[in-house]
C-alpha cells in the first residue's frame, strides 16, 4: 500500500497557543493547498480525514473524505486555547513523563496514540486499497508514521511533519519504506 500523510494547513491561532482538539480555522487556502499538493499523489486513492476543519477543509479540497475521529490531535484537556506561558509550572510533569502525562481532561500521547493504531489496524483488517491518503495532524501523524518505520516512541518527535505537506510510505508485509518526508509545500523540491 502507498500512505500519503499530509498534515493540515497552518492553522490561525496566536503563537505560543496550546492547542490539540481544539476547532481552529485555517490561515491558509485549502483549495490552494490542494492543488499545490495534488501532483505528489496518486490519481486513485482512499481519502481519510480527522473531523477537526484544519484537517477536513483540506481534504474536502482533495476528494471525498471518510472522516474518522480516531484521526483527530491529541486533546489537552482544559489547556486547550490556553498559553503555553500562562501553564507554568504545570508543564513541567509533561515534561517528565513526555508519552504519558495528560492534561487535566486531557488524553496521554499513548493514549492517542493506541487511538490511531486502532484505525490503522481496522483499515489493515479491511483488504487496504493499494493508496491511501490521510489528512489529520502532527500528533496521529507522528505515531503513525513512527509505529509503522519501528522508530521508538520516545522518538516520534522527531518526524516533524510540516503542516500543507506530504509524506509517502510504502507499506510492505514485511515492513515499511520512507519514499519521501515534507513534499509539495512551498519552497520543496
């Protein structure tokens, strides 16, 4: 199977904002982010969207989505719309257990993350088309990507997945090869 991952557009929010599952509106133009991506995908494929409007205005331009929850960022719980300076202290127990703190009323990286291999798992069980492309966010991406290329958790920051991007996987039985990382946003190759 060809994965196509594409993170959302840039979102419009203030800099230093916290913000997971929280609705934001795009500063970007999805039908342009589109078009500018289009030629990096195949011309067949199965379109899977997170529900949140930066991610789904985005692939809404692309195709006919199949929004699935389980796509959507991690939610942080009573920090979301807060300003990461205004979190203080609280920020360090993050810090300390990166993978499995959660913010009050929040969900753990784990957590979203068992969330998104339960997609993929369903997809898998499915008889997977041969392309697939999911438009959802940094966080899911990052699991993903980082589950399927057997790189450790405590390392999925480090696929830092550009919002109006794509990446392609090629997904094997016997495992998974990096085609390509960030293309098709302004200024690639």
């Amino acid at each position: 199977m060809e994965l196509y991952l594409i993170r959302h557009p840039r979102p419009r929010v203030a800099p230093g904002t916290c913000y997971g599952q929280l609705d934001l509106p795009l500063a970007e133009d999805p039908v342009q982010v589109a078009e500018r991506l289009r030629p990096q995908l195949p011309a067949n494929y199965v379109l899977y969207a997170s529900p949140l409007q930066r991610a789904r205005l985005l692939a809404e331009a692309l195709g006919v989505p199949r929004v699935d929850a389980r796509l959507m960022e991690i939610h942080f719980g009573a920090w979301e719309g807060q300003r990461y300076d205004d979190l203080g202290s609280a920020l360090d127990a993050w810090v300390e257990a990166p993978l499995d703190f959660a913010a009050p009323g929040g969900e753990s990286p784990r957590q979203m993350a068992a969330r998104v291999q339960d997609w993929w798992d369903e997809l898998c069980a499915s008889s997977p088309p041969p392309a697939v492309v999911v438009v959802a966010h940094g966080g899911p991406l990052r699991s993903l990507a980082g589950s399927l290329l057997h790189v450790p958790p405590e390392h999925w920051l480090g696929l830092d997945f550009a919002c109006a991007e794509v990446s392609r996987l090629d997904v094997h039985e016997w495992g998974c090869v990096l085609r390509y990382f960030n293309r098709g946003g302004q200024g690639s190759a």
